[in-house]
C-alpha cells in the first residue's frame, strides 16, 4: 500500500460509533492520544483546547446526573436553559440542504433500529444513549477559554479528528458528542471547570461492541463535484 492508500483506509475506518464495551482504555494509551492530537495545528499556535477525561465514578455520576435532567426535560422543555446551551437555539434555524442531510442521518439511525416517528419512548431512550457515553467507558469534554470561541473552534475540529484517527491505530472508536452541550451547566459543574471555560464538545471513546447493529451504521457523503468550485 502507498502511504496515501494507508491514510485514506485509516480515515475511512473511523466512523461514530455507538455501542461500546465496557473494557477499560489503558491510561498510557490516553495519554499517548492526548500527545499526538497535540500535535494539531491551531491558529497562531494558541492550542486553545483544554480536555476532560471522565471515568471511573466521575463518569457514573455525570451520567446519573444528566439522564435524570434529560427525561426531567422530557416533561418540562421549559427548563432548558437551566441545564446547558437550550438546544443551541441558532442550530435550530439550518435549512435545505443541511436541514435535509441532518434528517436523513437521524431517520438513518432510527431506521436503522427499527424506531418509527411514533415510537417516541423508543427515540427518547437512544438519544439517552448518548449520555450514557453510549456505553464508552472513556468520556471526553473539549472545553476552551470564554475569549476563544470564535475561529479558534476550528482548532478543536482539527484536535478532535486527529484524536480520532490515532484512537483508530489503538483499536479505539470514538463518537464525538455535541448533544452533551444540551446539558453543559451539569457538565461543568462536574469537571469543576472555571467559569471563564465554555465547553465545546464531548466524545465517547472505547472499544467496539462488534455485535451491536447500531455499529453498522454507514453514512454518505457528498461528491467532490457537489462541493467544490474550481477557479482557474
Ligand atoms: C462536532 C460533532 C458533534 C457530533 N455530535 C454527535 C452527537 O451528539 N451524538 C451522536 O450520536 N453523534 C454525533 N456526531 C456524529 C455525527 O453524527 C457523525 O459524524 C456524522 O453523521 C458522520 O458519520 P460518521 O462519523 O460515522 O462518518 C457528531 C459529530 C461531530 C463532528
């Protein structure tokens, strides 16, 4: 194989994954990740990210924590705002065609599970999923500086896939997690993170649950010639 043959089967070997056995990741392997995604580049080297690795009974108590607000949510949506980023509100105005690809990876999933529009008990339960770090006994917060949140959340795009891609070599799988920002005031109360520190994102990182049929998830992408512009 030619180097450019290895790395695009290394990226196409990374999907999100949801379903994880519970086997722990090893510290040394965490932090060898850590170092290399590190390595990502970030505009005028300010390396704005800031990481949180949840495990053991930090996880265990975020999760309680956060599926109790989640169905409390279920009853009162008012209490949005009591508990994160109210369902980034702006995300809410997408449109045609990001409106219509983002519906189709969600009924895609749900499709997938057997869970029809009128199962909400069903939907409800998956989207619980994610809180529950789908399993992953790894939990992962991005956080960064109030004064970062501008061009700088390019950075985190390009941490977090080089983290994901090294994860693969380790036989590691990881979901990255923005449903965790719904709930980002229980989030940072846990990690004790300084009120100058938003979140970003989360992940869930582990090994594969190989049997779980969610994990066969396979999602498309646009063709080059639908995205790119050529000037000449
Ligand atoms: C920033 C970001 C946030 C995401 N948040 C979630 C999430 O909260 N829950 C989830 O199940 N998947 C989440 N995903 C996974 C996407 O749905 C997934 O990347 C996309 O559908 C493409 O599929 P693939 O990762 O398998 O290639 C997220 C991905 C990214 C990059």
């Amino acid at each position: 194989m030619t180097d450019f043959e290895k790395f695009d089967a290394l990226v196409r070997s990374r999907k999100s994954l949801r379903a994880f056995l519970p086997k722990p990741v090893p510290h040394e392997v965490l932090r060898r990740l850590l170092e290399t995604a590190s390595r990502s580049p970030s505009g005028t080297n300010m390396q704005p990210w800031q990481v949180y690795v949840v495990q053991g009974a930090s996880r265990d108590n975020l999760i309680n924590e956060t599926c109790a607000a989640y169905d409390t949510l279920r009853l009162h949506p008012e209490r949005a705002e009591e508990f994160g980023h109210a369902g980034d509100a702006a995300d809410r105005k997408v449109g045609s065609p990001y409106l219509d690809r983002r519906r189709q990876n969600g009924w895609a999933l749900y499709g997938l599970l057997g869970l029809t529009r009128e199962n909400k008990d069903g939907m409800h339960q998956q989207q619980e999923r994610n809180y529950r770090f789908f399993d992953a006994p790894v939990g992962l917060f991005f956080t960064t500086h109030v004064s970062m949140q501008g061009s700088s959340l390019v950075d985190f795009g390009l941490f977090m896939q080089t983290f994901m891609l090294a994860a693969k070599t380790q036989g590691l799988d990881t979901c990255a997690q923005g449903a965790w920002r719904n709930f980002s005031k229980i989030v940072m109360r846990h990690l004790k993170a300084g009120p100058e520190e938003v979140m970003v994102c989360g992940m869930a990182l582990g090994y594969a649950d190989a049997h779980a049929l969610v994990n066969t998830l396979e999602t498309p992408r646009e063709s080059v010639d639908n995205f790119t512009r050529w000037l000449d």
